[in-house]
C-alpha cells in the first residue's frame, strides 16, 4: 500500500497530514484530562477514529459542506476553526459559537462551511440533500458531506436522505462511520446485512468501502470520490471500516466490548500506523515527528488556557427572548389596497400569493407530493410546473421528515423553500425536523432559517380521522416557529405571501373547507402584512369570541344570523404564535366576558394557552369565568352526521348563552 501512496504523496503534504491527524488527538489527551478534573461537564471521544475526519476534510475544497457528528473533532481543527472559540465552545464559555447556548460539537459555522448536528441521529442527513441541491440548482462545483454512525443508518432520515439524493441525482457524499457499535450494542444485533456499504445498492447508490483507520487510503480515495461526483452528480455512500477505543462518552465506559477487540484494534491505531509509514517510507525520523506534536501541543495549550479563563456566559431574558426569532425588517402594508380588485376564492388566493412570491424572487421554491404536472391534490399548484419548471416545482417521494430537512438544508443555503404537506395530518412524520432542526437552529447557531411549511388541515368534510386533524397547538410550544392560520380570502393571499418574505420558519394551516367554499373580493397583489398582528372581526361591547381559522365563520354565521347576539364582539388571532397577547387584552378589557372557540379537541389545544393568559393577566377585567367551545376529545369520525355532532360549532350557541347568562 505504502509504496502505492509514494506516487502521490511529497514529503510537505505528509508534514501537513500528520500536523493536522495528531491535532484532534492531542486535544482529546488535555480534554479527558480536563474532564477528570471537573472542568467539563461530558466528552464523545473520537480517539481511533481521527483518520476519517481529517482525511475527509483534506480531501474537500474549503467551500464544501460538511455535516459531522460527535467523533469529529478533527472535521474542526482541520477547517482551522479558531482554536479559542472552539476551546470556549466545548468549555461552555461565553465566547463559544454557541455562547453556552449549545454543548461540545453541536454548533455549526457557517464562515467554515459545517453545519451544526443535534442529538437526533440520521436528522442531519437530508439537510445535506438541500445543500447539494442548493449547490446544483446554483451550478457550483462543490460537494456536501455528511458523517454518521453506524447506530444511525437503522434510522428513517438515513433511508430517506440516500433516497433523495438517488432521485434527484445531487452531488453529496454520505459518509458511514462503522466503529462496530451503537452506544454499546454491537452491529450484530443492529444489521442482517454483512456490509453497511450494501444498503446504497437499493437506492441504486454506488457505495464503497474503506480503511477507515488509514489516512493516506482516506485521503486519496476521497479526492477521486470528490471528483466523480462533481463530474456525475450522483450521490455516493462510503463506509469507513474504524473503531472506537473509548465508550460511547467517558461515563459509558467499554466494559461490554471485549478485551481482545479492543487490543486488535489498538494495532491499527491510525496516527500509530501512520507514524510507523512515515518513519520507513517517507524518510521522517522520529525526531521530526516529536518537534510537530511539540509545536502543536504548545499552541494547543496556550488557547487552552485563555479558553478556561473566559467568563461563562451571563442571563438576559430579554435579549435571549429577541433571539429565538430571526427580525422581520420589511414594511408591512398599513392598510388594505382599494384598488384592481377581483373576486378569488380561498384556493385561488392561496395560489396567488404564491405564484407572486415564486415570479418575484427566483430563490423560492416548492416540494412536495404531486405538486408538479397533478397541480397537488388540492390543485393549488396547477400550472406551476408549465410556468416555473421543475427544478422549483418539485415533486417528492413519500418522505415528510426528508423532504423539511432538505428545506432546512436548502434555507442555510440561501433560498426560500416551500413545503406542501399534502394533509396536516401528515406533518407528525417531520415532527422531529420542525421542532428541533428548523425551530432551534437560529438560537443555537444558525443565520435565519426562511422555510414556510403550508398544511391542509381541519375537519368539515367528512375525510376522517387521518385527513382532518388540526395539529397547529402541537407546534405553538416550540419557541423558534411562527404558526398563523388565515380565516379570509384576503389573509390567505397576504399572510402566505409575507410568509415566504420571512427568515422565520413559519407554518401556515389552511382550512380544507375553505378551499372552494370562500369566496370574497381582494386585491389583485399580496402585499406584505403583520400577521402577528390579530384582527377584530365583528365590534362590541357584551362579550367576545375570540377564535381562528373556521372558528371565525362559524362565529360570524351565529352573530350576524341571530340579532340578539349582534353585540358580540370576534376577534380573530390570525397568528397562534407569536400571540397578540396586547390585542387579547384590549378586547377583554372592552367587553369582560370570553368565550374562546376552537376546532381542536380541547385538551391542550391553543385555547388552553389564551384561557391560561387571560386568567393571569387579565383577571380583574373579567365579569365571568373564561369560557371555551371545543370540539369532543375523540377521533374526528369520517360520518359527516357523526362528525357535525363531534365539532364545536354544534355547541357554539349554547356555550355563547351559559356566558352571557352568568
């Protein structure tokens, strides 16, 4: 092998490869030395697995992507991050990339160009599909590479990623580290295939294996694997055969792993082989070698060392609560346009919005299911793909979790994507993606994430239990969404629209009986609109429901149907979070009786979280108890007699009576 490499390799090159190669081992040596002494709190040890990282980055162009994992240090010190900031980052000081916000290798950089993990293994696999296709759609010669272990190739976001990355044919390099066990289960029991390389061969993936223990074999074959795929733009998986030579992290501990595999791989230790090559191929003498690990332990230790005297990050509520939301700087609109008027229904100014934002800004695009030549199953896109072709209309396999990591891939990279769930039911499948890649990432690290997730949802006719949900309160607790549902024909144009202008990961419910039931008068253009901004429907002074999305209409149909109730005022939320908690408290202080409707099934539902405001903040305002209508805490019936009785509309007029009676 040895006399292989000599063609390729000159004497600088190996001084730089060995350099870099004892670089991340000597900081793990100070760091489980820190860690003994209570100066960090946890450490996932990459010792024996250093080869694979720096090779890999060695092999790369500055400018290619990179998506470690938590045995890559070396992905770090090999891209030259500042040592200082990384020290602060895994000591958890204040001067971290983080600022404390975020532990050891969680962070990304993006002047490096690595993105940050989370916890969630095979999550950040599909966000490396969005970066590749953010490079192809752009015509830029470079990869995306993404580590992960072999624990997480068992995950759905591994099947999926390597699926959307065969389709679409994208320039990323999926790279398997196979240390041989997950936490502490062996592959064994994890695997019935005999080699991890062989699950690219059912997403027609050409996938090889390496000696993941072997720089100089990391090296070389990453630059040819770099080239072919910039010449064919066909993904590739690599396996990279390695081992681990500690536990899981330091307090797991390696009592399940057996002595004599341990003392195997020790072995082919990668610097102990590299060294060994470098002493009898390539002319080194051990003296040299010394003088490198000097030279790099001395400048480890002295940024080290101001790293420990950093001060810890400090508490400013108010300054954390202004950074969970990336500033929306437009001008919002001040009042409706009066002018070029036309009638629309609600499907149709979905549409609009839509189609004005994608001829406006080439950067948006849209996936989803057959969403391209079908038009999506509610015809919003119809001749979308004619008009904008399908590079930005693009049609998804079934994979919800995939397809909202590559929007979050592809919003790092600068774009503006649109997801389409085809129903709102079907979102609890990227549930992970949401909450914890696209709502945490700007707090933890990030620039602005501007993905706009659209979801079909609510009940009304007759589609039953899987087709009909309203699942906007699961995603009112995540701080880092913006959740809004529009009620007219007006606000699903603009509030679709200023969603696609905003750095915020928004999701927008649209009601599916709305869709071709609603039809009003609006302006020809979406405008710009403050969404976070509620909206008083009908005005007076006896008491209010406060509601949103169909509740709106099922309000206005009691009130302006029975002239008893005409003094009841209806306030609609428009937005579920951010909440217009100022609006709130205006409209019980004019009229001091609520009674929140929603469609949801009640038991923490959004109403839950106005009833908990009102009570504490409002209290003295209020001459009768917070009062809520609800849909029944079932299944949602696909009868539709069955699933009248089931909404809350069927309860409206009694709850409104119980307040005004007390």
């Amino acid at each position: 092998m040895s006399i292989a490499f000599r063609d390729f390799y000159h004497k600088e090159d190996l001084y730089s490869i060995y350099s870099d190669l004892i670089t991340p081992r000597i900081i793990e040596e100070r760091m489980l030395k820190l860690l003994r002494q209570n100066k960090i709190s946890k450490w996932f040890s990459g010792i024996g697995q250093e080869a694979i990282s720096v090779g890999v980055v060695k092999a790369l162009s500055d400018k290619d992507y990179i998506l470690p994992m938590h045995r890559n240090l070396g992905v770090f010190t090999s891209r030259k991050v500042d040592f200082y900031k990384l020290f602060c980052q895994l000591f958890g000081k204040r001067d971290g990339f983080t600022r404390g916000r975020e532990r050891s290798f969680h962070f990304g950089a993006m002047e490096y160009h690595i993105i940050g993990m989370i916890s969630h293994l095979g999550a950040m696999l599909p966000v490396a599909d969005g970066l590749a296709l953010a490079n192809k759609l752009r015509k830029e010669k470079q990869v995306v590479v993404a580590f992960t272990g072999d624990g997480a190739t068992s995950e759905g976001d591994f099947h999926e990623a390597l699926n959307i990355a065969a389709v679409w044919k994208l320039p990323v390099i999926f790279i398997i580290e196979n240390n041989g066990y997950g936490l502490s289960t062996p592959s064994t029991d994890q695997f019935a295939c005999l080699h991890l390389a062989d699950k690219g061969i059912g997403y027609g993936i050409e996938a090889v294996q390496l000696d993941g223990n072997s720089i100089l074999e990391v090296h070389h074959r990453m630059k040819e694997i770099r080239k072919k795929v910039i010449e064919t733009q066909n993904p590739i998986l690599v396996e990279m055969k390695t081992f681990r030579m500690r536990g899981h992290e330091e307090a797991s501990g390696m009592a399940y792993v057996p002595k004599e595999l341990v003392a195997f791989w020790k072995t082919k230790d990668p610097i102990f082989q590299f060294e060994k090559l470098l002493l009898s191929d390539f002319d080194f003498t051990q003296e040299e070698l010394n003088k490198i690990k000097k030279s790099q332990s001395k400048e480890i230790d002295s940024h080290i060392e101001k790293a420990l005297a950093c001060p810890l990050p400090t508490t400013d509520s108010i300054s954390v609560e202004n950074e969970v939301l990336a500033p929306f700087k437009h001008v919002f609109a001040k009042q409706q346009i009066t002018e070029n008027l036309i009638e629309r229904r609600f499907v149709d100014a979905l549409s609009a919005g839509l189609k004005q934002a994608f001829t406006e800004d080439e950067s948006v695009l849209m996936m989803g299911q057959d969403i391209a030549a079908y038009g999506g199953v509610f015809k919003l896109s119809q001749g979308f793909l004619e008009e904008f072709g399908k590079e930005r209309i693009r049609n998804t396999p079934i994979i919800e979790s995939g397809i909202v990591g590559a929007a979050y891939g592809l919003a790092l990279a600068g774009f503006k994507p649109i997801v389409e769930m085809q129903f709102a039911d079907f979102i609890t499948v990227a549930f992970n993606q949401i909450v914890n890649n696209l709502a945490k990432s700007y707090y933890r690290w990030s620039g602005p994430i501007n993905v706009t997730i659209r979801a079909p949802h609510g009940a009304g006719v007759g589609a039953g239990p899987f087709h009909s949900q309203s699942p906007e309160a699961w995603f009112m607790q995540h701080p880092g969404l913006k959740v809004i549902v529009p009620s007219s024909v007006q606000d699903a144009q603009d509030m679709l629209y200023t969603a696609i202008q905003d750095p915020n990961p928004v999701l927008l419910f649209e009601h599916k009986k709305l869709y071709r039931s609603l039809k009003e008068t609006v302006s020809e253009k979406a405008q710009l609109i403050d969404y976070s901004k509620s909206k008083l429907i009908h005005d007076g002074t006896r008491a209010v429901i406060i509601t949103f999305g169909m509740g709106v209409h099922w309000a206005n149909d009691l009130v302006k149907n029975n002239p008893d109730y005409n003094d009841i005022a209806i306030l609609d939320l428009r937005s579920l979070s951010p909440i217009d908690y100022n609006g709130i408290k205006d409209i019980v202080k004019k009229t001091g009786k609520v009674l929140l409707l929603e469609e949801h099934g009640g038991l923490l539902g959004p109403m839950s979280e106005i009833s908990r405001h009102i009570s504490e903040y409002c209290f003295e305002l209020l001459d009768a108890p917070v009062m809520t209508c609800s849909s029944m805490p079932t299944p949602i019936p696909t009868n539709t007699i069955l699933e009248a009785d089931f909404l809350a509309s069927s309860r409206l007029e009694d709850k409104l009576n119980q307040l005004l009676m007390y």
